[in-house]
C-alpha cells in the first residue's frame, strides 16, 4: 500500500487515526445499537481481531467505552474502565455529541476523567453521532 492510500485510509477510517495496532485487546463497554458501527468495525479491522465485551477476563490494551448522560456516574465508569486495562493503557470514551441524546458536557468528561485519575490527551470526531476522548492512564511506578 502507498503512502497516498495509508493517508487515505486514515480519512475514511475514523479508527485508524486513533492509534490503535495490530494484535491489541480492546475491550468494549456499553454497548448498544446506537453505537458508531462504522468505527466498531474499522478498529476491528484495524487490530485484526473482534473486540471483546464485558466478560472478558484479562487485561486488555485499551478500553472502548461508549457513556451516555443517562448511563449513571462517569466518574465511576472510569474508575471501573481502569481496572480492566494493563498499566499504561488507554481509554476512548465515546459520547454522543452535541445535541444528540445522551450528550456529556465536556466540563463533566474533564472533571470525571481527572478525579479518576486518568488524563485527556485529545478528543477526535468518532462518527455521525460520537464524539472519542483520547484518556490515558498513568504508567505504573518502578
């Protein structure tokens, strides 16, 4: 594939400009039928396998949380999405956007975020409807 097709692709695959690579564990919370399929499909496609679900019981590499304002305290959705990656992993926390149900204030995932511990790194157009922070957590101490 040339340069010019991997660019390409990075636009049409949203996933692809999240970072995530070949082999990964990603575990996936929250699902429900209105998630961004599209981007379900692309880190599948991305990672080479299918995304695990909640049952899964190992660690996993990255956690992909898809939170709706009625979904209960993010804060503690967080806490709980941290305990399920290795150390140094990461977090995407998807939320509808703005004027979608379910929207999250911004001002509610940074708050959230920061008194679970993790920090924002960036946040990316996940799709039509979804809106992806980029959390990391922090590297375990030596």
């Amino acid at each position: 594939m040339s340069a010019t097709a991997d660019h390409a692709e990075e636009r049409t695959n949203p996933a692809a400009r999240l970072g995530f690579e070949p082999g990964q564990v990603v575990q996936e919370i929250g699902y429900d039928d209105d998630v961004e399929q599209e981007l379900r499909e692309g880190i599948e496609a991305v990672i080479g396998q299918e995304l695990v679900d909640e049952d899964y019981d190992d660690v996993a590499d990255v956690v992909l949380l898809w939170f709706r304002d009625d979904d209960g305290d993010l804060t503690d959705a967080l806490v709980d999405a941290i305990g399920l990656v290795d150390d140094g992993g990461l977090v995407w926390l998807m939320t509808p956007k703005t004027g979608r149900d379910g929207y999250v204030e911004p001002s509610d995932i940074n708050e959230a975020s920061q008194t679970a511990g993790l920090s924002q790194t960036r946040s990316i157009n996940a799709g039509k409807d979804w809106t992806g922070s980029r959390l990391a957590t922090p590297k375990a101490k030596r």
